[in-house]
C-alpha cells in the first residue's frame, strides 16, 4: 500500500463532461450549447453535493470537455478557460481537460475519442478499470467505453443521437449517478 519504489498506487477517478452536467446547458430545438461566458455559467443544482460526496469516497474529480465553438470561431479559448476557472472555483475539481477542436480537425482528443481520459490518466495516475465516464451526450458515454471506464449517461432529454452500446447506468441527474457510482463500488462491481 502507499508508495514502494517509486511506484504509486493507481488511483480511481470520476471523469465528469462539463456543459449538462456540472453546469446548466443552454437546450435550443433539442440540442445542448455551453454557456457563452462565465456570467452566463450556472451550476447543475445538485453538482456540488454530489462532487463532495465522491470526493470524500477517495475519486479524482477530472472534468473533460469539448469545446468546438472555439474552432468554429464563436467564442474564444480566453472565454472558455475563463468558465473553466470559474467552475474550478466553485466544485471541488482535481483538473480540467478541454478539447478545443471540431470534428473536421480529426483530432484525438475529442470525444467520443479518449484522448482527453488518456491523458487525465496519465497526468494523475488513475487506473481506467476503476473509474468512471459521467456525460450527457453519447460522445461522452462512448469515450468513456473507448477508454475502458465505466459510463453513466444523464438523459437530459435531448433530441440527438443515442449512445451506440448503452451506458452502464441510465440516470437522470449528477446527483443520481454519484450515488450509482457509490452504490457499484460498495457492491463490488467496479472491479
């Protein structure tokens, strides 16, 4: 246990997407939008309970998100990075991880590529079969099974494309899916 040699212990971790699920998407004709600015950035209600509670059961709290407005030309790296530092004030976050491009870019980091859990895994050393994918979107369900995490979807209702392989937990809010994930690790199920 604790370090021998140099080498640490892995570590668990929550990935957690951004806009739908630690803040208040903004949904127009079915579809999610982040906020334009961090005036704009209202929490989910129930993030900072729910962050708290995994927090104190020994997760890693790393937020991935994509942000294609940024390539796409309709807000700036500036603004995100200044709504990312304004969650990071308010939730209690470990690191935050931000794909700015747009699918044309064909990046890796984008999901549903796991790029952005790869390298949150490799900065912080957490063990991807002990950790979880939150999202709202199927990018994000799908980048979670692409990194090897376990994924918990928050139906926010929206009008988009589903999740090709369903996620292992169906929830409703971030609330509900810290609790699934509490719930798999006293049972065991997160190996």
């Amino acid at each position: 246990m604790g370090v021998h040699g140099g080498d640490a212990v892995k570590r668990k971790a929550v990935f957690l997407d951004r806009d739908g699920v630690l803040n208040q998407a903004v949904v127009r004709n079915g579809t999610p939008y982040p906020p334009a600015n961090a005036t704009e950035l209202v929490l989910a209600p129930d993030a900072k309970a729910a962050l708290r509670e995994l927090k104190a059961h020994g997760f890693l709290l790393l937020v991935v998100t994509n942000q294609p407005d940024v390539a796409k030309g309709i807000t700036t790296r500036s603004a995100v990075e200044q709504i990312n530092r304004k969650l990071a004030s308010e939730l209690p976050v470990d690191d935050v991880f931000v794909c700015f491009h747009q699918d044309l870019d064909h990046c890796d980091c984008r999901k549903p590529k796991p790029g952005m859990i790869l390298e949150g895994a490799r900065k912080h050393n957490v063990d991807l079969t002990e950790s979880f994918m939150v999202g709202d979107r199927w990018r994000d369900v799908e980048a979670g099974q692409n990194a090897g995490c376990r994924t918990i979807f928050i139906d926010g209702g929206y009008g988009e494309q589903q999740p090709a392989r369903p996620a292992d937990a169906r929830v409703g809010s971030l609330k509900e899916g810290a609790g699934w994930i509490l719930q798999a690790c006293r049972k065991g199920v997160a190996q």
